[in-house]
C-alpha cells in the first residue's frame, strides 16, 4: 500500500498576514516568556528553561517559505525571535522602507503547554501566521472540527524513499501512534499501530476531511469529519 504524505494538505485559514495588534502580540509574548514551550525538533526536545506538567499539545509546521512585510522593525525582531524559538527557520531583508520576514519549519515540531487557554492562545497565533496546526487530543469544549482514530492492529509499510518515509514517520509520531523501523538494504519496513482510539483537532472541515483521507488509505479506522 502506497501513502502519500502530500495527501495531508496544509489548509492555511489565513490568506494573507496582518500584523498583530499590540494587546494579542503582548498575550503572545507573554506566553512564550511563562511557558517557554518546549519544542521537539530532530525527535529530541528542546526547551529554553523546565517546563513541568505540559499536558496540551499542538503539532504545526509550514513547508512553504511565508513572508510578512512590517515597517516597524521592533515587531519584526520580535517576531523572528518568536519563531525561532519555536524551531522556525527564518531570514530578513531590508527593502528601503520596510523590512521582509520570511520563515518556514519544514519539519513537525510540538509545543506542550500547561492549560486550554495557552493552548487557544498559541492555536491562534500559529493559525495568523499561516501554519498547519494539530491539537494533540483537544480538549472536550474543543470549538474546531475533531478526528478520532485507531488501528487495532498493527500494519507495516515497505518504504523506498527516505525522505518520505521520514515525513511520513514523523507525522504519524507527532499524533502519537506507535512507529518502529527497520532498514533493509534499498528500503526500510515502518511498522506502526494505535490500538487505543486518539483525536486530533484541526483548523477547519477542509484539513479535517484531509486528514481523514490520508488517515483511511493508511488503514486506520476514522471517526468524525464526515
């Protein structure tokens, strides 16, 4: 069976970027200098300082390189500091009266946040800068499209390309179903199951319905999104 990581479509909710106003990017920054989240990058977690009792989870990632244009070059230091330390790549050019931001972050990484409302908060600022954001079982108020799923037993994918098979690794880790590979001279074997059912809540129904998709041709058994 052939998986497409490409299938699990990034649905950007914002079609261009606007700047924050002061009030929710001082909520921001506030909730990055108390939480100082921790950021699994590489499969190994990186946090500034101790972050104890992290029980909300958001996985994000943006593949494609997104640009903001500001003319306040404070808020734009602010936010490439933001971004980086939530594992972001960034770059900046100077373009006479304003400043380019670019960023992107390729790869799956998480934040794990001690309450619902750092959670909201952060789901907001990672949907204005154009990320794709997953919450790791939501919470039961949960307000956006909510997935359950489960594979009772365990499937193995025989995988040829490397770089796919890591993305596809990756994701199926970051929505925390049990993956172990073994190489095998011109392929790897991923073995994966989740025999308890889990959740994820997505931005809207377009990535729910996506995800859903990706998730049913993987042989997960899938409920909501319909």
């Amino acid at each position: 069976m052939k998986i497409s990581l490409y299938r699990i479509v990034a649905q950007s909710t914002v079609a261009s970027f606007h700047r924050s106003t002061t009030k929710v990017a001082l909520a921001v920054a506030a909730v990055v200098v108390a939480v100082a989240p921790v950021v699994a990058q590489e499969g190994k977690p990186v946090s500034a300082t101790s972050v104890s009792t992290s029980t909300k989870k958001i996985g994000f990632r943006v593949s494609e390189w997104k640009t903001i244009h500001s003319h306040d070059a404070s808020a734009t230091q602010a936010d490439m500091e933001m971004l980086n330390r939530i594992g972001c790549e960034t770059k900046t050019a100077s373009h006479g009266d304003h400043v380019d931001l670019r960023y992107r972050c390729s790869n799956w990484k998480t934040l794990e946040l001690p309450t619902d409302d750092l959670l909201n908060q952060w789901t907001d600022w990672l949907a204005d800068k154009g990320m794709e954001a997953v919450t790791i079982s939501p919470p039961a108020d949960h307000q956006q499209p909510t997935l359950s799923f489960r594979m009772a037993a365990p499937r193995t994918l025989h995988l040829h390309d490397a770089q796919a098979a890591q993305q596809i690794i990756d994701t199926l880790k970051m929505i925390e179903v049990e993956v172990t590979t073994h190489s095998h001279g011109d392929h790897m074997d991923a073995r994966f199951q989740c025999p308890e059912w889990k959740s994820i809540g997505l931005a809207n129904e377009s990535q729910a319905q996506s995800w859903k998709k990706w998730l049913d041709e993987a042989g997960f058994e899938t409920q909501g999104a319909e």
